[in-house]
C-alpha cells in the first residue's frame, strides 16, 4: 500500500486547492512546498499569496488611499495637505497580509488533516517522489496519485538582465525601499499595469513600454482605447510597438534603448521592471525524465482529465497553460480531486473571469465583438456608460463603461466587458449569467438595487435591445 492516496507537489492556489478538496473526498492527501517565505521559514501559497495577487493588490489598496487623498479629497470638501508615504509601513502591512493568509493556508491544512511536507519534491517514476529537505536531507514516499502544481516563475529576456537591484521581475517590484523617481516597465500586461500603477500613484514618473502594436490586445478595443486614455491621465506614460533593444545600468541608473514608430529612443530610469510574461516551472521536478510530455514552451500536458502522459501523475495550474490565473488553476485542482473520487466534474474556460485591477478596474468575461466578428458570429452590444450611474457619480468615478455582447439570434450573453469602478466585482453577476447560459434579457428583467453600481449591468442589459432607460 502506497504511504498516500495522494500527493500534490506545489501549495499554490492550484496545489493548496487540491490537497484540500482531496482531504475533504476523504483520500489520504500530503503536499510538498519549497517555498521559503520573507521570515526565512517555509510558506504555503504559492505565488500568488506571497508575491502575487495579494501583495500586489495590498500595495494596489495602500497606493490608491495616498493617490485618492492628494488628488481627489478636495473635490469631497476634504483638505489633506502634507500627506506622506512610508514606504516601509506600506510594506510592512503587505507583509502581515501575507504572513496572516499564509498561515491560514496552513491552518486549513491541518483542519483538513493534510501532511505538509517540507521541501523539493523530485519524481522517481513508479509513483515515487523524493523530497529533499533545506539541508539537503531526503526521503522517499510513495503516492496512488501526483498531483504537480509547481505553478509558473517571472519570464526573462536577454535584452534586460534582472539584477535584483535597478533591473527587477514582478517580485522586485514588490519591495522597492523608496518610491523610485523614474520607473520603466517592460510589458503592458497585468504585472505592468498594476505595478507601474502603484508606483506611478506613489510619485513615480513611469515609462512603460509594450512590444505589441496594440494595447491590452486580448481585450475589447473599446475598453481597451478607454483604458489607455484614462492610465494617461493618469500620468502613465504608455508606448505600444516599443521594442527594447538594450537596457544596462550604469552609475546607478538604468539606461534603456527601443525602438518604436518614432525610430531610436533611449530614456532613463532608476530602476525597471521587467514583466513580460510568465513561464511554467518544472526546474529539478524530473518530470520529462519519468516520461512526462512537456510542450517546446515548457508546458506539461495532459489529457481531458488533466493527468500527464504518465498514469496517475496529474498537472494543474500555471504548470499546465491557459490562462495564468489563480482561480483558474484552483478550479482544475477542484476538478482533478473530484474525478478521482469518481465525480464527473468539468469547468467551462470559456467563461473565464479576467480582471486587471488598475483604478478603475478592467474586467471581462467570454468573447470580445473582435473574435465574434472573426468567427462570423452575429450578435448586439449594449453598452452602458459610467457617467449615468448615480453611484459611480456619488463614488466620484465615472469613467469607463459596462459593454455587454449577445448572440444576434439567441441573446444568449456572449461577453461582457468591464472598464471602471469595481468592474471585478460586477463581473461576478455576468460570469454567473453566462453559466447559467442565461440572456441579457435575464438581466434586463432581473430586479437590481438602487443606487448601486450593479444598476450599470442592467442598463447594460437593456441597451443590448436598445432600451436602456438612464442614458
Ligand atoms: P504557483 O502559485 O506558482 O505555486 C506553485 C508552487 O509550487 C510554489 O509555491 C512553488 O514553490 C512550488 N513548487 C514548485 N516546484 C516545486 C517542487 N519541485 N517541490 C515542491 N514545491 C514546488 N492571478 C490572478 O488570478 N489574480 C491576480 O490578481 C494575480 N495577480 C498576480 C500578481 C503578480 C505580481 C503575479 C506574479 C501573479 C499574479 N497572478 C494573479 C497569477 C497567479 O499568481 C498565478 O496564476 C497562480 O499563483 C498560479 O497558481 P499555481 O498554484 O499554478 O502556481
Ligand atoms: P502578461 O502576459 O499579462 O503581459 C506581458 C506583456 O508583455 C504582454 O503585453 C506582452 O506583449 C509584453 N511583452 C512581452 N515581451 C516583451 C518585450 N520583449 N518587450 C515589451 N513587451 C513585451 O504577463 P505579465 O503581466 O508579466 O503577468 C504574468 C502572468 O501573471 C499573466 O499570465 C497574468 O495573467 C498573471 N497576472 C494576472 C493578474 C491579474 O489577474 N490581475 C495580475 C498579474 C499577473
């Protein structure tokens, strides 16, 4: 009899998720994490609780306060004057954030009765898996199932060399000392966005530069065009079709050189920020070597089941491709435990919720009227602006706008496509919607409280068959 039923190697979003729902099926579940938290001890959460989501959103919270006060107090009759930042409290209270959500992981952990093991997980093939230990000690278990969730790590170009010190990954971005004068970004994707956003809110006069000719090019090029002109007004200073050629540090500074629709140009800035992407991570896990198939982008794959080339060895998360989101690879994890236990679960990526959490958010869900058009699909677009909401005007936030796309023939709710203020949260009510595989229809005859910002997807809704009532 193997030692577990089952053992995950990663406790990110994805792996955590799974050695719960595995423990809550009633199957003997162990998971293996490496990572060494900022305490220098080990640390459930992956990336996404300990340097991602969450204290990407906590500096997000902190950075909106400080730029909500200087900028916006005074229109609500509040004077601040001399307001500060402290750079080290604001960190500190990302750091107890996640010190506090880690630590609930490993609660949950022993409430679920999950054996949490300490260290670097190696497969041996033959339902073995070697653990090694910070100092360097091994041992074997064995296990009926694996399941890898190693999760993903910062992507590298050789043109911008991290040094952990002027040139930074998303991690770096984190845990700058001061709020740097002069920030580059290269990458305008989620990381980019966010962080030069929290930065830029602190001070910091951030260039950011996108290699493709389109911004935020999987989303609506409505959304997307508001967006743009709202992050420069904003003071972000974003270039499209930048290509960086060169970016080296010298006497403290970091010089970059690209090219663009303008030619050569070179700026510089006190530190930058490469974020261009993330790769899959299955660095010492000996994977291929057991007879796992790993794609040319370093992907494991699998089948319908998420289990790899390899009886019984499984892949979920960030590992595996897709979206690299949490709740993504959370919901794998969720589907992978309950096949196991002989449930016929499935989840549908097509109604995959996206958020990228500038101010205000952009969020969507299902197919942009870009795709429809290209697969020939016929549908309408209702869309409802921000500046007819009664709430967003009480808030002060009226920029931006909820555009909602139905199938021309069926009405069935095709995609929504959120700019403005908490569209995350709104987007729930669409994302629901469609896997209900419900109408806009639905929502133009579903009652919705006033005043409240959820009044948008209604109106939203209404538009669609050109009867929306407040604009
Ligand atoms: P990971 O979270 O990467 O976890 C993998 C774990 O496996 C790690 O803990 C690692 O130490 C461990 N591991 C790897 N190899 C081994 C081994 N051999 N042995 C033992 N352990 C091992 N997504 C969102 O949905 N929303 C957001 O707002 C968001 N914000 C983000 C902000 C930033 C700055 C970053 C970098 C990412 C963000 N993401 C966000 C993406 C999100 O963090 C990832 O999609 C998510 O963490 C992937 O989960 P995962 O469990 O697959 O992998
Ligand atoms: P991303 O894929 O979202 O964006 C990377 C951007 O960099 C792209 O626009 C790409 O065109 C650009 N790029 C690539 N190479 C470049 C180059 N050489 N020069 C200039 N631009 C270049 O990746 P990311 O922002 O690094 O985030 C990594 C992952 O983490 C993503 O998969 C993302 O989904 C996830 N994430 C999600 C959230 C969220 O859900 N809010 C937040 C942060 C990160």
């Amino acid at each position: 009899m193997a030692d577990y039923q089952v053992v995950v190697i990663g406790a990110g979003p994805a792996g955590y998720v799974a050695a719960i729902r595995c423990a809550q099926l009633g199957m003997k579940t162990a998971c293996v994490e490496k990572w060494i938290g900022k305490d220098g001890k080990n640390a459930l959460g992956g990336t996404c609780l300990n340097v991602g989501c969450i204290p990407s959103k906590a500096l997000l919270d902190s950075s909106h306060h400080y730029y909500h006060l200087q900028k916006h107090a005074a229109e609500h009759g509040i004077s601040a004057s001399n307001v500060n930042i402290d750079v080290s409290t604001m960190l500190k209270r990302k750091d107890e954030i996640v010190q506090k959500l880690t630590g609930g992981v490993a609660g949950l952990f022993r409430k679920n009765k999950i054996d949490r093991l300490e260290g670097t997980a190696k497969l041996l093939g033959g339902q073995q898996v070697e653990i090694t230990d910070v100092d360097g000690k091994t041992k074997t278990i064995t296990a009926d199932n694996i399941i890898i969730a190693t999760g993903s790590v910062p992507a590298r170009i050789p043109v911008a060399v991290v040094d952990n010190e002027y040139i930074v990954d998303s991690t770096g971005a984190l845990e700058f000392s001061e709020v740097p004068k002069r920030l580059g970004v290269i990458g305008a994707g989620a990381i980019g966005l966010e962080l030069g956003s929290v930065w830029g809110r602190l001070g910091s006069d951030v260039t950011i530069l996108e290699a493709l000719p389109d911004f935020l090019a999987p989303v609506d090029r409505k959304i997307a065009a508001a967006a743009m002109k709202e992050f420069t007004k904003q003071g972000l200073k974003i270039s499209v079709g930048a290509k960086v050629s060169n970016a080296v540090v010298e006497n403290g500074e970091v010089k970059l050189t690209y090219e663009d629709s303008k030619g050569s140009q070179t700026i510089t800035v006190d530190k930058l920020i490469v974020a261009v992407g993330r790769k899959p991570n299955t660095e010492g896990l000996n994977a291929a070597e057991i007879g796992v198939k790993i794609d040319e982008r370093g992907f494991i794959q699998v089948d319908a089941n998420r289990q790899t080339a390899v009886p019984n060895v499984y892949a979920v998360g960030d590992v595996i491709g897709g979206p690299m989101l949490a709740h993504k690879g959370s919901e794998e994890a969720i589907m992978v435990a309950e096949r196991l236990a002989g449930q016929k679960t499935e989840m549908h990526y097509d109604i995959m919720p996206w958020v990228i959490y500038t101010w205000p958010e952009v969020a969507w869900v299902g197919r942009t009227e870009e795709e429809l058009k290209k697969a020939g699909v016929e549908y309408k677009v209702g869309q409802f602006p921000f500046m007819a909401s009664g709430r967003a005007m009480a808030h002060g936030d009226t920029s931006g706008m909820i555009r909602m796309i139905a199938d021309a023939k069926t009405d069935r709710i095709l995609g929504v496509h959120i700019f403005g203020i908490s569209a995350s949260e709104l987007l729930g009510e669409a994302v629901l919607a469609m896997e209900f595989d419900g109408s806009s229809e639905d929502l133009a005859r579903t009652i919705h409280g006033h005043p409240t910002l959820s009044e948008g997807m209604h109106e939203a809704a209404l538009a669609v068959d050109g009867r929306m009532i407040h604009a």
